[in-house]
C-alpha cells in the first residue's frame, strides 16, 4: 500500500508538471511574433517526443516479440491509425466559426488548435500516467526516474496548451486551467486503469496505445500546429520556433534516457 501511494504521489507531480509550463506562457500575453514562435515550438515538441521517445520505445518491443519486418508494420500501422483517429476528431470539433465569439478570424484559429492539442495531449498522458504508476508500484526509484524525465517533458507541453489560450482569450485562468487539466490526465487515468482496467493493461496493450498516441500527437503537429503558426506571416519565426522545439526535446530525450 505504501508503494501505491508513492506511486500515486510521484505520477501527480509529473503530470501535474504541465501547470507549471502553463504559468510560465500567462506572465505576458504574447503578440503574434511570439505566437508564431510558440505553435512552432509546440509543433517541435509534440513531434519529437512522437517519433523520437513513444515510437521508438514501443518498436523496441515489438522487434523483441515480432520479426523486423512484423514490428515495423504493426508500429506504422498503428501510427497511421492514430493519425486517423486524429483527423476524425479534429472533425468533430466546430468550425472556426463558431469561435468567433473570441474576437477576429486569427483568435478563432489559434483557440481551435488550442483545443486540438489539448486532447491530443490528454490522450498522450493517459497511457503515460499509466506507466509511470505501474512502474513506480513495481520498482519506486526507476519510477522516481520516469516521473522526473516525464516531468519534465511535461513543463513545455503544458506551455503548448496554454500560450494559444491564454493569445485568444485573454485568459489567465482559462490558460492555466488547461494545463492543469490535461496534466490532471496522468494520475486520474493511472488510477482509474490500476482499479478497473488493471488485469487488461498487458505491456502489449500499452505499447500500441503509446504508439497510437503518437499518431495523434504528430497529426496534429503537422496539421493543427504548423499551419496555425503559418497563419500569422511570421515565417521564420514559426520556423525558429519548430526547430527551438525539436532540440529542446531531443536534448531532453538523450539526457533523461
């Protein structure tokens, strides 16, 4: 029982990481330069933790159980899927339109794509929470270790929820309230899933989901992101901002590994 509350406690704090990202984007309400810096960094992000930290490790299962070719199907099989399920979602959302009430057509884009990510992101924290508590039950001190480098992956993704957020609506605690929400995701999936779903989440399951999810993450980077930061006619900086994403998380990734 003590493990399970350390547990409990550590997968929290990582999730709820997100928040503090989500702070850090509501100091100063930023302009379009810096919007256009932040979807591309949002974009860098979400597509680097997709393809370089979710898809490899689960790969890394699959050559374990399947042939190199079998492992390779299934993960780009699943991949596509999610961007499937990705574009199906982003379907059911309104139409910029019904957005308008935040004030011009550019406010009305940057909120739908905040919204986007935010359940792309909450999707990614699902299964991630779920791995983190199982881990620290099972072994605390690699869950300590998975929890901090979750942790911080986490303070820039909450930044990515929050920064469109907070431009369209003006919104401090909207902003912040988004982020902690989808951080909020982490522990309330893990424990939902260790009492009710526990004896279906084999390693398998979790794997395709974590790669399922990172479909998602990389459509909407691709998708939602990119254009939306396109869409303020400064390039470059989106472009600054992509590659500030792509290093950060790359960094982030090697170290923590």
């Amino acid at each position: 029982m003590l493990f399970m509350l350390h547990a409990l406690i550590v997968t929290a704090l990582a999730g709820l990481a997100t928040t503090l990202g989500g702070m850090a984007a509501v100091v100063r309400r930023p302009g379009k330069r810096i919007m256009a810096l932040a979807m591309g960094f949002a974009a860098g992000v979400m597509l680097t933790v997709s393809l370089a930290d979710m898809l490899p490790a689960a790969l890394g299962e699959y050559l374990a159980a399947f042939s190199p070719w079998g492992a390779g199907l299934a993960a780009a099989s699943l991949l596509c899927m999610g961007m499937v399920v990705a574009g199906l979602l982003e379907g059911v959302l309104p139409e910029e339109k019904a957005f308008r009430g935040v004030g011009d057509s550019q406010k009305a884009r940057v909120l739908r794509s905040a919204l986007v990510t935010a359940l792309a992101l909450l999707l990614h924290n699902l299964p991630e929470g779920i791995l983190t508590l199982f881990t620290g039950v099972a072994d605390p001190q690699v869950g300590l270790r998975l929890a901090l480098a979750i942790g911080l992956h986490n303070l820039p993704e909450g930044l990515a929820v929050a920064a469109p957020l907070y431009y369209a609506t003006g919104s401090r605690a909207k902003a912040v309230g988004a982020a902690f929400l989808s951080g909020l995701a982490e522990p309330v999936g893990a424990v939902l899933a260790f009492f009710v779903l526990g004896r279906f989440l084999t390693p398998g399951f979790l794997n395709g989901l974590v790669v399922l999810v990172a479909g998602i993450m990389s459509w909407v980077s691709v998708f939602e992101l990119l254009p939306t930061g396109f869409g303020f006619d400064k390039k470059g900086w989106t472009a600054a901002g992509f590659g500030a994403g792509l290093m950060v998380m790359a960094l982030g990734i090697s170290v923590l590994s």
